[in-house]
C-alpha cells in the first residue's frame, strides 16, 4: 500500500506529466534501448519511429498518476496492455529496467523539479503499479501454457495454405510443426509473429488478428501488405509475409491473446463495422456467431477503398444468402468502371449518425468496431450521436493503445 504522503505527491506531478509526458517517454526509451540493445528485439520498431509508442506510454503513465488511489478504475487498461506484453514475451525481470530507465528519464527531462521526494514517491508507486502488471501477467502466462493445446512463448507453425484475397491482402493457414493440439481462443483476438533473420540485427514482432472462428484445426491471419507512404516506412514483417514467406515455411507464433472478445452471451442485436484490414477480428466474430446457430439480429458493416480492395467480401455475401438473421452494408470511397453493381453496396462513401440509426434502429444493440484511428474515431462520434452508451462501444487499435 502506498502512504498518503506518497499519492499527494504522484497527484501534484500529473499537470506536469501531462505537459512533459511525451518528452519523458522519448527519452525513456532512448536511453532504454541505448543501455538494454537487447530489449529491441520486443518492441516494433516503426511505432517507435512514428511515435506511437512513446504516446500510449505517456498516456499510460499519466493515468497511473491520476489515479493512484484508485489503481483498480485503471485495470481493464492494465489487462489490455498485460495482453500485449505476453504475447510479446514481456517478464518480470524486465520491470526494474522499466523502472531504472522511466525514473532516469523524469528527472533528465524535469531537472532541478524532480526533486528527491518526486523521484521517491515515483520509484515507490512504480513498485506497485509493476507488481500489478507483473501478477496479472503471470496469471495470463499460466493459463496459455496450460490449457489444452496451449504453450508458453513461441511455438512454430507451418503455413499450409497462402491465399491472396485482393492485391494487398492475403490470408495464411498456419497450423503447429509439432501436429499438437491447437489451444481455442475468443473471437477477436490475436497472435504476434516472430521473424527471425541473418540480414536482420534484431527480432521482430507483429501481432494479427485471427480472421476466423475457434475450434478449426489452422489459426488463420489475413494480412494487408503495408507500402511506404510518405514518411512512413513500408512495413517490415507485411512485406515479408506477403513476398518472401510461401507453404511449407515456418513462422514461430506466441498464443492467442487480446481483450477485444466477442461476448457470446450477450444476446442484443450486435452491430459489427469495419474498415479496411480492420474486418479480420469482426470476421471472425461474425463466423463464431453463425456458426454457434445465433438467431440475434447481426449487422455486417464494411468500408474499404474500393470494390476491388475488398477483402473476404464473397464469403461474407455467402453468409448473407444464408443466415436471414444477417444482413451487409459496405461503403467504398472510390468506384472502379462506373456504378456500383453490387449486391448489399451503399452508394454513399461515409458513415454518417441518420444512416447507422436507419440501418439498426434497435435501441438496445451492442457495437463492435476496428479500423485505422481516424475511421474508428468518426463510427465512435456518429454512434454517440445516436446515443449509443460507451459500455456498448467495443474496439481495438491497430498497435499501441491511443484515444478517440
């Protein structure tokens, strides 16, 4: 437990984390990577060039503070990002260099501020909130490896089957070298990746969402190709998924893991929208759910770019055909040869409040949503307008955990 004197102190740093978090989080991991090489082969290394990491750790950190008394109104946080960290292989002895590294880096960036008394109530409220992630970890590292079909760290996979789904996206059949058993997982989730190779100084590290039900006898990833754009480099392990990687190769892969689950008890009509590569965890969702015989009212909403851009359209349509209970809408920012002539196809190119409430009029629905920030950020604003309650609002980033 931490003294009072200890909170009134983390609590009189939150304005300053909150102004400087960004900058402490920057150096952190400069200096981390500068003194622990070894830690690279964790962390992506193009969220760390584009910043992205070094936002949600600042985030992170700040809501720690905030709310230091009540450390138990941050945990479903601390579950998310405990999800990550051991699908990645994340350990406890890895916290004290967190520690060492975020404490050196608050007191470099505040100088003369970061007094004895900051620095002591920061190192001692630290302990605590990595003990947290540390029990919570455990937990998670335990029921992977023991459940049936389950194991710990990374197990290789063969990819069986390689199939192209449009000329950015392909999906991969991935099933164990060993012909073990393949542990289940919960719709929505995801696995990380490992590419190992001579050409590559370090590892990296990639996590995908499952794009089909549980209870198969392949895991299945469908991956978007990701070309350079601007500033941004191309992807590294995309690439090499897509242009290198062929059948018969191996690719180590960590357990499912992930906290955006569909909830199969739930029994309100559900309301599933995605953008772009965003419809792999929603695809899966939407099989477990037709397969499991739900008879609950089931929307399927999808934007991509163009037709010819649209990834698992057919199987989704041939869903559709058969399940009464299920209807589609896709939305497409370009047309390719004129009109759109396809069946369950919006003419309009965005998601706008009026549509979404015309397309699901129940008041009493649930909503599940994926996609870049951007797009999430605009389904989040249209659904509060129709007075969607945040509790049915479920979604996932791509990468580190940001804001809407």
């Amino acid at each position: 437990m931490l003294s009072q004197a200890t909170i009134n102190t983390i609590k009189s740093t939150v304005p300053v984390l909150e102004e400087h978090g960004r900058e402490i989080t920057t150096r952190f991991y400069k200096s981390m990577f500068a003194s622990y090489p070894e830690l690279l082969n964790l962390f992506n290394h193009a969220n760390q060039k584009q910043g992205k990491q070094q936002a949600a750790l600042a985030n992170a950190v700040y809501a720690a503070a905030k709310h230091i008394d009540q450390l138990g109104t941050i945990l479903p946080v601390v579950k998310q990002i405990a999800h990550k960290h051991r699908s990645l292989g994340v350990r406890k002895e890895h916290y004290p260099i967190v520690g060492e590294q975020l404490l050196k880096a608050i007191k470099d960036v505040l100088g003369d501020a970061a007094t004895d008394e900051i620095i002591g109530a920061w190192a001692e409220a630290y302990g605590v909130i990595a003990q947290v992630f540390i029990d919570v970890e455990e937990e998670m590292y335990k029921e992977a490896e023991q459940q049936q079909g389950g194991w710990a760290d990374f197990r290789p996979f063969v990819v069986q089957r390689k199939v192209v789904e449009t000329p950015q996206i392909t999906s991969f059949y991935l099933v164990p070298q060993d012909g073990g058993p393949l542990s289940t997982y919960l719709p929505g989730q995801y696995v990380s990746i490992k590419y190992e190779s001579a050409e590559e100084e370090y590892s990296h590290i990639r996590q995908y969402s499952l794009s089909d039900s549980p209870g198969k006898s392949y895991y299945r990833i469908t991956v978007k190709r990701e070309d350079a754009r601007g500033s941004q480099p191309a992807g590294k392990v995309s690439n090499v998924l897509h242009q290198r990687i062929q059948v018969g190769d191996v690719l180590p892969l960590s357990a499912p893991a992930g906290d955006f689950c569909l909830d199969l008890e739930d029994t309100r009509p559900i309301v599933l929208i995605s953008g772009g590569v965003g419809l792999t965890p929603l695809v899966s969702m939407l099989n477990a759910l037709v397969e499991a015989g739900s008879k609950r009212r089931i929307v399927f909403i999808h934007s991509a770019v163009s037709l010819q851009r649209h990834a698992l359209k057919e199987h989704v349509d041939g869903l559709v055909d058969v399940h009464p209970n299920l209807s589609a809408y896709y939305f497409y920012r370009e047309t390719e040869g004129g009109e759109l002539e396809v069946r369950h196809a919006v003419a309009d190119s965005a998601l706008h409040a009026a549509w979404l409430q015309q397309a699901v009029p129940e008041r009493d629905a649930v909503y599940y949503f994926c996609g870049s920030t951007p797009f999430m950020r605009a389904v989040k604003q249209a659904l509060a307008a129709n007075g969607v309650a945040d509790a049915d609002m479920h979604y996932e980033f791509f990468g580190p955990a940001g804001t809407l």
